[in-house]
C-alpha cells in the first residue's frame, strides 16, 4: 500500500489511528535485509550537517555517501571523521557533475535557505532525489517552482521535517484530531533561543534567510500549529520586534508573536525568537482535556503531558523515546527507492512558507492577512 502524505492524511480528517506512532515507524522497522540502501551526499558542511550526517549512520534504508563543500578540507575531515574516507567530495562549482556519479542517489541540503532552491534545481537537473533543510525555500513561490520541477523529473522532494517522526508529536496529534475529548479550541507554540551567533552570519541576511527568527525558529511550531488543526488558518495577524542597537537584527526581526484563525474556528497564538531563554513547547486546548507537549521539537526526548477529567490530575505519557532522523532518513529512502511517497510531500514545505509569508506580512503591514492555499 502507498503510504499518504501528511496533507492527504489531514485533508482526509485524519483519526487517532491514522496519525499513531505505528504509522510513522513504519519505515525504519521495515526489513531492509537484502535490499539497497540510498546512497546521501550532505551538502553545505555547517553546524546541523555534523549532527545529521551523525545520525545518517544509524539509518537503515540510507547511507552516507558524499560531501558537497565550498572547503575542500574539512570534506575531508567529514569523510575521516564519519568513516567514508573514499567518499567523493564535490565544491558548489563541480556540484553539477554530480550527474555522472552514479555512487550518489540523492543529496540532503543542509545549506543557508537563500540557496535551498538553487541547489534543489540543480540536484534535480543532475537526476538526484532532493532531501531538503526547513524551510523548503526562502519563498513559496521558490518552493511551488522546485516542487513542479521534481514532478517533472520524476525526482523526490522532500523537506526535512524531522519532527512529524517523533513520536510523541503524533500521540499528541493522534489524541488532538482523535475526537475523544472533542473539539480542538485552541494552540498555543513557542520555540526560541537567545542567538549567540555573529553579525555577518547567514542568518541575519534577507537574501541568504528569507527572513529573521521566523524564518530559522519558526516553522517548527507553523507546522506543529497547522497539523494539529489540520488545515492552513484563513487568516493571521502578528507583530515583530527587533532590537535596533544590535546590528545583527538591523535587517530581520529577533522575535514575532503570532495569533491565527483557523476555517474551523481553532484559535492560535505563538512565537519565534532569538530573544527569550529557552522555549521549546506546545499546548492543545481541547473542549475536554489539554494536551501539552514540552519540550515540543527537539531532535529527541519530547513529552507529552495530558490534563483531562479531574481538574488536579496531571498525566505524562511515558512513550518511547525515538530518534526522528534515522526515521526522516529511511522514510525518504523507502519512498525514493520505491517511488512511493513519503509521509511529508513537498507540498508540506510551501504550506509553511506560505503561514511564514503571511505572518511576515502581517507584521510588516500591521493588518489581518488572508492566507491563500498551498497551490497559491
Ligand atoms: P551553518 O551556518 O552552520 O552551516 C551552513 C553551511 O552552508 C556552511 O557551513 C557552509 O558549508 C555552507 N554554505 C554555502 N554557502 C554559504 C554561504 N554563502 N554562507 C554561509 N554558509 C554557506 O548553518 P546550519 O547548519 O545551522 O543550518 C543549515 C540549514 O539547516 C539551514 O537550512 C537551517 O535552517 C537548517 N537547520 C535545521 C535544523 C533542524 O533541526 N532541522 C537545525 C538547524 C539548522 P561549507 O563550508 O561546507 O560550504
């Protein structure tokens, strides 16, 4: 059987069942015996690269098999320090020679958001399936042009949401869409950290980051936000702050707070920031229980805490700790090794650019903005 992408899953009401761990575990405890592994060239060697690449190893359906880097040494190091010391190592010049390197199927970019689309394009062109950093492009409208181009290629996109291989998010979005304790009211999703990083770094660049703490923080809890109420809102308002002694935030916000509506009447509130302490956590009011997931989105160790019934009564669900990027790696594998179709489509990634967008617009505008659909 196909497996179906998060969107058909939510347009389809998606039941309690549908959205159990079961589902999403289903391709790393696949028997994969025997079978080929897709061979992954990570691209832009940076901070989130070491630690994916680290994780890559412990796949099942998915190998590490290359290294694409604008310094040619520390592709080196890489290939030594993950034990691939024959591994190629491409720069972004000879990255279109990828083409003719057939011990490379695909390549997960982990490079600045300003060039995701240029190098998706490209790895495309060069007949790679396209494992894609968040947020898918630094535009929807960059995102929609990639998406048709991997149709048209007959490649896959996908964009690297890790989180919806958690465990813990899908009990928690299980119990929510689930109906047992009614109506979802509201959400409320907060994730931010005090950024340390330097003027001059990518992040604080329009052109190279779409945007400011939206852009890097925030799809975490768009995309929570918008499984949870299992649509794209109709319309949002939000307002930015930045901080206009520090130069870092001269040209992107440090911080956005966000209100959305949803056609079914939900209600959400949030954030994304690079001001406040360490904030990582979600809450799900239903007509009859909270839900509340903290810390909501890190590589590992979610939880998830319920409130229903008895006012008093506190629940941890102690559910098995799951590391969400072997699982990301192999679903990706399985769905491009198969053709089949992975549990997040490329269409996944412009719904959330086109929340970001919109909250971007709101803000800069200071007015409600109608959001329009993913095929814009
Ligand atoms: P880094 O700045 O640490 O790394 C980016 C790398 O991209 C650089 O080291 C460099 O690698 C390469 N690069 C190519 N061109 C440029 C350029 N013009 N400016 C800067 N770097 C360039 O960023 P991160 O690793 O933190 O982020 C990379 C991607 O991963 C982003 O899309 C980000 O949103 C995403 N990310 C995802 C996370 C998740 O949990 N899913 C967590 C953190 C980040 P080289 O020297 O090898 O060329």
């Amino acid at each position: 059987m196909r497996r179906r992408s998060v969107l058909q899953l939510l347009a389809a009401g998606a039941t309690a069942a549908v959205l159990s761990p079961a589902t999403s575990a289903r391709a790393s405890t696949a028997n994969d015996s025997g079978r080929r592994k897709l061979r992954i060239a990570i691209v832009g060697l940076g901070g989130y690269a070491r630690y994916a690449t680290e994780r890559l190893l412990a796949a099942r359906r998915a190998e590490l098999a290359g290294f694409v880097t604008g310094d040619a040494a520390k592709g080196r190091d890489f290939a030594g320090r993950f034990d691939r010391p024959q591994a190629p190592v491409y720069s972004y010049e000879d990255f279109d020679r990828l083409a003719a390197d057939e011990r490379i199927d695909a390549v997960h970019l982990c490079l600045p958001v300003g060039l995701h689309a240029e190098y998706a394009e490209r790895a495309l062109v060069a007949g790679k399936h396209v494992l894609c950093e968040k947020p898918l492009a630094a535009t929807s409208a960059e995102a929609r042009r990639v998406t048709a181009l991997a149709r048209e290629r007959s490649r896959l996109l996908m964009p690297a949401y890790r989180a919806w291989y958690s465990g813990a998010l899908q009990a928690a979005l299980g119990r929510v869409r689930g109906g047992e304790w009614g109506r979802l009211v509201a959400i409320d999703a907060h994730k931010g950290f005090p950024m340390a990083l330097p003027a001059g770094d990518w992040r604080f660049d329009p052109a190279l980051a779409g945007g400011g703490a939206l852009f890097d923080i925030g799809p975490y809890s768009v995309q929570l936000t918008r499984w949870a109420a299992g649509s794209l809102p109709a319309r949002v308002r939000a307002i930015r702050r930045s901080d206009p002694g520090d130069p870092r935030f001269a040209r992107v916000e440090s911080h956005l707070a966000w209100l959305m509506e949803f056609p079914d009447g939900a209600i959400a509130t949030g954030s994304a920031s690079w001001r406040y302490h360490l904030q990582n956590h979600a809450r799900f009011g239903l007509e009859r229980a909270w839900l509340r997931l903290e810390p909501a989105t890190p590589g590992i160790g979610e939880r998830l805490f319920v409130g229903a019934g008895d006012p008093a009564r506190v629940e941890e669900l102690l559910l098995p700790i799951q590391d969400q990027l072997p699982r990301m790696y192999d679903d990706f594998a399985e769905a491009a090794l198969t053709g089949g179709t992975p549990q997040v489509s490329a269409e996944e990634g412009i719904a959330d650019l086109v929340v970001l967008e919109a909250l971007a617009r709101a803000a800069a505008e200071d007015s409600t903005v109608e959001v329009q659909g993913v095929t814009g």
